[in-house]
C-alpha cells in the first residue's frame, strides 16, 4: 500500500516533469525493468489527460455559460424566430439570391438605358422643303401680279407645290440646292428678292450628299455680278457663327446661330449640326460665317429637339462642282478674300440678298 | 440579425489569438457574437433556444480544441465554420429523435466538418465517461481529485480544507479515491 502510493506519487512527478535528472533515469530503468511500472504509468497517463481534458471542457462550459447570461436569448429568439408569413420566409431565406437577382435587374436596366441613350439621337430627321399652302400662295401670286412691274409673266400662274432656297454659286446663273427641294420636279422656277421668277432646269445632282446644281435657263436672266461670297473649302469649328437665309415664308428670313456639333445627324460627317431656327422652305439655304463664307447648305432639322439642324458641308457643294465641266461655269471668283469680309451683319445680308433664291417645285 | 453580427463580431484572426492566449474576454466575444445566427438555425428547423445553446456550445468547444491543438487553419471564415459544425450537430440529433430523414432550411454557407466532429465525438463520449465515473465516485472524493488535478490544488491546501491532520492521510485519501475513480472510469 504504502509503496503502490508512492510509486504513483513518483509517476505523477515524473509525467509533470518534477523529477530531477538522476531520479528520471532511475525510473526509466525501473520503467523497462519492470513492465507493470510501465503498464501503470501509460495507463495513469491515459487517465490523468482525460480529467484534465474534463476539467478544460468543464470550465469552458462554465464560461460559456457566464457568457450566455449575458444575452438576452427572449429578445433575439422573437427577432429569429420563424415568422408566420411565407413572404417574409421567403425573403429571409433567400436574401442573397433575391440580392443578386435584384441587381442583375438593375444593371440590365441600366445599361440598356444607357445604350439606347448612347446610340440613338431623340427624334427623326425631317427635311425643310415647304409644301406650300395652295390659297395663301396664289392670294400672294396674285398681289405680286398686281403690283409689280418686273416681269412675272413667265412664272405659270399656277401655284407651285413645294418650296426651298437655294443660291448662286456662279454669277452665270448656276444655283446650289437641296436635292429633296427639287426631286421628282416637272418643272422648276427660281424667284428673287424682288420677286422676278426664272425658269430654271436640273442640272446636276448628287443624291449621296443631297445636293442638286440648277441652271437657269430663263431667256430674261442678265448675268449676276460678281458674287460676294466664297466657298468655304475646309471646316468650321464647333461654336463658328453663322447665319442663314431663307424662304419659309414667301420672303427672305434670315436666321442666326452657331455651329453645335460638328457632325449631323446619328453622327453624320458629311454634315454640321447647326443651332439656327429653320423652318420648311429653308432647305437649299447658304450657311455663311461671320466672314461671309459659305461653309454649309441647311437641309433638316430634328423634330422633337430644339435647335438641331444640319447643313450639308461646302466642301460636298465643291466636289459637285468639280462635276461641271469648267468652261460652263464661267467666270469664277478668284478672290483670295471674301468681299464681305469685315462688313456688318446688316451690310452683308443686304448683298447677299440678290444671290438667294427662293426655288419653286411643280410636278 | 446581418445588423447584430457586423456589430459585435470580432474578426477571425482576434478569436484564434484570443484563445490561444486563454483571453476570457475573446471567449465572450466569440460566445455571443454568433449565437444569434445558431439561435435562428435552430428556431427555424424544430428546435428551441436550449436546443440552441447545447449544439452551440458543443460546436464552440469543438472550435476550441481544434485551436487549442495547434493543427486549426483557417481554410473558410469562422463564421462558416461555426455554422457547418452546428449544423451537423443538429442533423445528427433531429435523425436521432425521428428515424426519417430530415431536411434543414439553411441560412449560410457550410463546409464539411465530419472528421472534426467524429474527434469531438471520441472526446465527448471520455467526458461522459468521466462524469459519469465522478457521479459515482460521491463526497468527498469527488471534491478532492477535482481540487488536486484540475484546480491544482497543493495537497497542503487539500489537507487544510478537508481538516486532515497532516499531508500524508491527505495523500493516502487522494490514492484511494484515485483508484476507485480509475476503476469506474475503466469499467464503464
């Protein structure tokens, strides 16, 4: 009894590692002297880590507990507890998935948003050729016979049915307009500023670019003197000034703006967008900057939006003309600087008038 | 309960430093910042909250050792890894009560806990074991070997507190106390 107790007190200070060095060795002999030491002490070891273990699980637990009490489980199990509704069952099970779901959605939205937004200009493309109103139209066809002297006679008295601008591009009675102005035309009539008509043919057209060249061809035409204004052969920048003149009434009407946007419509780089007011009967219009160059022929404008027009670029009616042969152009202006250069506003509109035409369509 | 955990949650790397250096207070912080998500596992698949703290408890001691051990990397968050152990733990009880197989409403992601679990299960059935073998081993036995080998008591204490009149009698007790303990413990 008294040897077994101290034996196992030898065991324990050894497994602790109380023993000195000697007192180890003497046990490690004792050890692999006798078998039933050895038994004993694995089996004592054995045992001694599982209460330690017990112990380490049994204070832990104690803690665990300390901490639980801190917790208020009554108020957190009504918050957690299944809910009643399948919704809200629903929503809380599958919150990540309804996440994801959520914004795939959005950005779907999003980017179809945008890319309807990015690629498409609101509203459609619609040309300034005046359909002309018959009455108004022949009561004015009919003033003018009244009261002017100039020749109108050759002019039909019947009213025409569309309407545009154009002007001269040689003195010789070559006129620049829009292709859609006179498309389909049986015949063709050009008016002054002082309401003399000419009759006038088809000359050249170039559908790409909607330009068409007219020759008029009226017995009763004297030549014009010298023009003006140049055409403008390289671009303006966004922000140039510019003005146009025009016919959406049955006299001339001069619109001002600027060049917005150096491309027309859907990004179309044959032509400018212009913040200008026009109106039908101002397709075929000179768009001339503040030097008096022309740099564009107004052609359309954007329904729904404010302030979008778009000219045909000068440099389009330059390649057009390059299509005439040279010796029917005639005398061309070879003047370095534009004569209306530095004039006023008001001086400049008051040459240019002679130039502009307004062009009657009949078919 | 996304609110209640983001605010009282440590971060992984503070619990596994916490336990490793016995911190108390990284215990607590531990304990009480994922029981709500246990709590709302275990009221949503036919449990109640006492339900809750037994498989959390268990799931905590068994995270506890594994860190404690030395071989714990953290291959998923803690998070995870409290949920998938608990989630096991509680599987494993509902198929033990009905012999069906159940199903469970999940409320995160899990990962494979199994060997983990059959360790602790090897550990729990020795803490039964003992607890049972320190049921029976009565007054004042129990008290003693509970004072000297996990409290770690002196045997001078020891003596002091049960009113023996010198160490040895105290030792003497111990060794007989001892050896019923071993024999109940080994029996059962």
């Amino acid at each position: 009894m008294r040897n077994e107790i101290e034996l196992e007190a030898i065991i324990e200070d050894y497994l602790n590692g109380n023993l000195s060095v000697e007192e180890a060795k003497a046990f490690e002999e004792l050890r692999i002297k006798d078998p039933s030491v050895d038994h004993k002490l694995v089996a004592h070891k054995v045992f001694l880590d599982s209460l330690k273990d017990y112990g380490h699980v049994l204070s832990l637990k104690d803690k665990m507990d300390a901490a639980h009490a801190t917790m208020d489980v009554e108020a957190l199990k009504t918050e957690l507890k299944p809910h009643s509704s399948p919704i809200v069952k629903l929503w809380r099970n599958n919150k990540s998935a309804l996440a994801v779901a959520a914004s795939f959605i959005l950005l779907a939205m999003v980017s179809v948003f945008a890319i309807q937004h990015n690629t498409k200009q609101n509203g459609s493309y619609e040309m300034m050729r005046r359909e002309l109103d018959r009455i108004k139209s022949s009561q004015n066809k009919l003033i003018r016979n009244i009261n002017s002297n100039v020749k109108t006679e050759a002019a039909p008295v019947r009213p025409a049915k569309f309407g545009g601008t154009g002007f001269a591009i040689t003195s010789n009675g070559f006129l620049c307009t829009n292709l859609h102005v006179i498309n389909g035309a049986d015949s063709v009539y050009v008016q002054n500023s002082k309401g003399e008509a000419y009759k006038a043919k088809v000359y050249y057209t170039d559908p790409q670019y909607d330009l068409a060249i007219l020759q008029i061809v009226d017995k009763d035409f004297s030549p014009l003197s010298a023009l003006p204004y140049k055409l403008k052969r390289s671009a303006v920048g966004m922000g140039e000034n510019v003005y146009t003149l025009g016919f959406p009434k049955d006299d001339a009407v001069l619109g001002q703006g600027y060049v917005s946007s150096r491309t027309g419509h859907a990004g179309d780089t044959t032509a400018y967008q212009v913040s200008i007011p026009v109106n039908p009967g101002n397709s075929g219009g000179p768009l001339l900057d503040n030097n008096g160059n022309v740099v564009g022929v107004i052609s359309a404008k954007e329904n729904q939006v404010d302030g979008a027009a778009f000219a045909i670029k000068s440099k389009y009616i330059l390649e057009a003309l390059s299509a005439i042969p040279s010796d029917s152009l005639g005398r061309r202006s070879v003047t370095k600087k534009s004569p209306l250069q530095g004039l006023s506003r008001l001086k400049q509109v008051e040459k240019i008038q002679d130039y502009v035409f307004m062009i009657k369509v009949y078919n | 309960m996304s609110k209640k955990l983001s605010s009282s949650v440590p971060t992984d790397r503070e619990v596994v430093l916490g336990i490793l250096n016995n911190s108390d207070d990284a215990l607590n912080k531990l304990y009480t910042g994922y029981f709500p998500m246990i709590l709302q596992f275990i009221l949503n698949n036919n449990g109640d909250e006492d339900d809750a703290k037994d498989v959390y408890q268990e799931s905590i001691i068994i995270l506890y050792n594994k860190i404690k051990s030395g071989d714990f990397e953290l291959s998923s968050k803690l998070k995870t890894y409290i949920y998938s152990l608990c989630r096991r733990i509680w599987l494993k009880k509902l198929s033990k009560e009905s012999k069906k197989a159940v199903n469970v409403t999940d409320f995160e992601d899990i990962e494979a806990v199994e060997t983990d679990l059959e360790k602790h299960e090897e550990k729990d059935r020795q803490f039964e074991k003992m607890q049972e073998a320190l049921l029976h081993l009565g007054e004042p036995c129990k008290t003693i070997i509970q004072d000297f080998y996990i409290h770690n008591l002196s045997m001078q204490e020891i003596s002091e507190k049960f009113g023996y009149t010198n160490t040895d009698n105290a030792k003497t007790q111990k060794y007989k106390c001892l050896q019923r303990l071993k024999k109940l413990f080994f029996q059962s």
